[in-house]
C-alpha cells in the first residue's frame, strides 16, 4: 500500500483526503467486486494509516497543495470562487482554502485585484475584450463573439460587471488603468 501512495505522489500532489480516495480506487480494483465488505474495510482503513503517514513524514502537506494548486488556477485565469470549489473536491480544509485566497489576494494587491489578474488572464488565453485579434466581421458576428466572451467570463465565475469591463474595454491600457486604481484602493483601505 506504501508503494502505491509513493508511486501515485512521484506522479501527482495530493491532499491527504485525495490520496484516501485514490488508494480506496486502487484496492477495489485490486480486490475485485466479490470481496467482503468487512475485508474491504479493513483494507480502507490502512489506506488512511498510510496517508496519515504521508502527511507526517512531510510527503503530503494540504497547505502547501492548497497553495501551488490556487496560483496555478490564479494564472489560468479562475474566479476565486471557482479556484475554492476546487480545492474544496480536493479536500482541504475551509480553514486552508481561505487562508490561501487571503494570502493569493495580498501577493496580487488586493482581493478585487486578483479577480482582476484571473479575468485578464483567462480574457488573454481566449482573445476576449482588448486581446481579441481583429479580422473581417460584421456587425452579427461582433455580436456573437461578444455574447461569447460573456458567457466565457461567466463560466468562469466572474461577476457580469467585471466580465462587462473587460469586453467593451477598448485597449489595454484601459484595464491596466483599472488594476492599478483596484490596487491603490484597496492599499488604502489597509491598517
């Protein structure tokens, strides 16, 4: 059982909750569907022994998975509250996940300021607003593509107010003018 959560964690981090669920994947496959009930909770439990293991030979560290995992989401352009369901299906704590968006929100300058970082990058990766290449469209299809990006920025999670800013923006300096004022307001409102 050893072997298979380090082999799992040479490939992949993991939560302790998640490495649970992984290793419980492995032994009923391993087992087979007739196996006794009793026999496959024996089994679950030393799954959590080894994972409880994991986490205290410094293997597994929920905090830390809860932090690379969140930036990562960040620069992909997620919502806070996107990059939280997230965590959340991983299993780290409530207590992780909040600690981790306070500190992503203080590196990026603020709360609203890292909204905003999350929408212009994903608005960058999919040629959204200002970052749209321009090429030959009618008023129909500018149409489309608007109501597009819309939906995009939404999906994401991002309020209707901020996707609005960054699709009708008409260049970028514009947004970066907006960041900088999210910053600076939000450094005043600090002790």
């Amino acid at each position: 059982m050893r072997n298979w959560a380090l082999g799992y964690l040479g490939r992949f981090a993991a939560t302790e909750a998640h490495l649970v669920v992984v290793l419980e994947r492995k032994i009923k496959r391993h087992l087979g569907p007739a196996v006794d009930p009793d026999e496959l909770a024996r089994w679950f439990a030393v799954a959590e022994t080894v994972a409880r293991d994991m986490v205290r030979l410094g293997i597994v560290d929920d905090r830390n998975y809860a932090a690379t995992r969140a930036r990562s989401l960040h620069r992909k352009g997620k919502a806070r509250q996107a990059i939280a369901r997230d965590l959340a299906v991983k299993g780290v704590s409530q207590a992780d996940i909040k600690a981790v968006l306070d500190e992503l929100g203080q590196e990026s300058g603020g709360r609203q300021a890292a909204e905003v970082e999350a929408a212009l990058a994903l608005a960058r990766r999919r040629n959204i607003g200002p970052f749209r290449r321009l090429g030959p469209q009618g008023v129909e299809d500018a149409d489309r593509l608007r109501r597009r990006a819309y939906g995009i920025l939404a999906r994401a999670g991002f309020s209707y107010d901020l996707a609005r800013r960054i699709v009708e923006a008409s260049d970028l300096a514009e947004l970066d003018q907006y960041l900088d004022d999210l910053r600076a307001e939000e450094a005043s409102h600090e002790p």
